[in-house]
C-alpha cells in the first residue's frame, strides 16, 4: 500500500519485510456511547508491543500486538477505574488485550485483516480495517479501525451505562527490522 496526497490508501505494497511497532508513537483509541447513549466516552489504550509483517502476497501478510488493558484513560479517574476494574474489563485476571491477524484483503481504497481479538480471556474473530499505510523517513504508518461488541469477551455489565459497541481507531507507527 502507498499513500497519494489525499492520505488514502491505494495500489502498491510497502516494502516486504517485518516492521516493529513502536509503542511511543503509537495511539490507540476507544470510543463508546454511554449514558443509554446520550454521550460518547473517549479512553485510550498504550501498546505494549507487536509487529507487522508485509509480504508481497498480502494473504500471507499478519500482524500482532498487544495492549496494556490496565492502561485505560479518559480523563476521568473514576470511570477508569471503573473501566478496569472486574466489573468491566478486569485487568488484574486480564492484564492485556491482543489481535493477532493473518492475511489481508484489498477492500476499496484500503485492506481488511482478519484475525482474532482477546479480551477477558476470550478469543473473538475481528476484522481490523486499514484505511492508510505510508512510509516516512523509514518508517510505516498505520490508520486503522474495527469495531467489538463487548458482550462477545463476556463484558456484559452496566448495559446501559455502557454502550455494547467499542470503535477502536489504531494510528501505528512501525521500524523495519
């Protein structure tokens, strides 16, 4: 993939090889309705680490990372606390989040890796879109979405309060190794 100055994702792989993902400079956030709905919450997750790796056949390209759950932060110290605590995500039984994909497959102007999500120590098929992929000064760069259901990991508490669906938008920076 390769970027035209719009920033979307066209035709022509990035250079095949294994890229480290760099957790400084990589974000990755949460946003959920709450409230029934009447207000949506935006929390961000740190990455612990991963890697992409490109080929040029993209059906065997992958990736893996993993999150720090107990990372969680909003901005409100009492719904984070809240948010990781056993009554949600219960980092102390599950303290990281993983996706591992395999394959990618051309979708528009941008690819759809297929892979699994675990969480609460429940493993769910996702699909993590990337909507951009560029190089810069040596490095990939990664947009990206997907979106979980949360009563798929056995989250299912404070329905209500807290919506069923989490849109994740992941912005990676990776090093070839």
């Amino acid at each position: 993939m390769t970027e035209h100055a719009s920033g979307t994702a066209i035709a022509g792989p990035l250079p095949s090889g294994r890229y480290t993902l760099d957790p400084a400079r990589t974000t990755i956030r949460a946003d959920v309705k709450a409230m029934f709905g009447l207000l949506t919450v935006h929390g961000t997750f740190r990455l612990r680490d991963g890697q992409v790796d490109i080929a040029a056949d993209p059906a065997v390209s992958g990736v893996q990372a993993s999150i720090d759950a107990g990372s969680f932060a909003s901005g409100n110290a009492t719904r984070d606390a809240d948010v990781v605590s056993a009554a949600l995500l219960d980092t102390r039984a599950y303290p990281e989040i993983t996706f591992t994909g395999q394959g990618a497959r051309r979708d528009g102007d941008g690819w759809v890796v297929p892979g699994t999500v675990t969480a609460c120590g429940t493993a769910v098929p996702a699909e993590v879109t990337v909507t951009q992929a560029r190089l810069d000064a040596g490095d990939a760069w990664f947009r990206a979405t997907a979106c979980l259901d949360r009563t798929s990991f056995g989250v299912t508490r404070k329905k209500g309060m807290v919506g069923r669906r989490v849109n994740l938008v992941i912005e990676a920076v990776a090093r070839p190794d």
